[in-house]
C-alpha cells in the first residue's frame, strides 16, 4: 500500500510562481511512474505531467514550457514546478503513483488546492 501526500499549494497572482511536492510513503518508490492530474470545478479530472525513473517525463500541451515535473527517489517526493501561472491553471492539484505494465493509477493522493487570481 502506498500513501500519497501533496503540498504546496495555495493563492498566487497570475504569473506567479508555486511548487508542489507529493511525498509517497510505503512501497518501492523508484518502481512507481508519479503523475500530476488536476481538476478544475465542474471540469473532468485531467493529466498534467509524469516522471518515471531514470529521467522520463512527459507533459500535457497546456502546461509544456511552464511546468516541470521531477523526483527525488531517495526522499520518496515527486515536484511539481508550475512558473508563468494563469487563471486556468486554478485546480486541485492530485498526484497518483502506477507501476509499469498497470493500467491504471494504482494510489491517488487527496489533492492541494491551486489558486491563480487574474
């Protein structure tokens, strides 16, 4: 079972700047691909970005060139790099851990709310 943990999200003006972090507790963490999703109000749930082991990463279009996904494996912590924030960045932020050969995301984190005020 693994356990997952955001934080850092918050209220910042648009083009600002947030990190969010995702600390994920029990299993092999390396093992797991960490994805971003967020989820706007009255919007479905969406991809954002994923980092897997060994450097692969991969991004949606509305957020390639603004956000940077990366991952500490020793301290078990996925980040989230959000710079040149607009309005529609506004979303909880969740992160969601799968291995590789799964289909789907296995653990899912309960989310930090992201604000960007125009």
């Amino acid at each position: 079972q693994v356990h997952l943990v955001e934080s850092g999200g918050g209220l910042v003006q648009a083009g600002g700047s947030l990190r969010l972090s995702c600390v994920a507790s029990g299993g092999t963490f390396s093992s797991y691909g960490m994805n971003w999703f967020r989820q706007a109000p009255g919007k479905e749930r969406e991809f954002v970005a994923a980092s897997w082991s060994g450097g692969i990463t991969s991004y949606s279009d509305s957020v390639k060139g603004r956000f940077t996904v990366s991952r500490d494996n020793a301290k078990n912590t996925v980040y989230l790099q959000m710079n040149s924030l607009k309005p529609e960045d506004t979303a909880l932020y969740s992160c969601a851990a799968k291995r590789k050969g799964v289909d789907w995301y296995e653990y899912w984190g309960q989310g930090t709310q992201v604000t960007v005020s125009s």
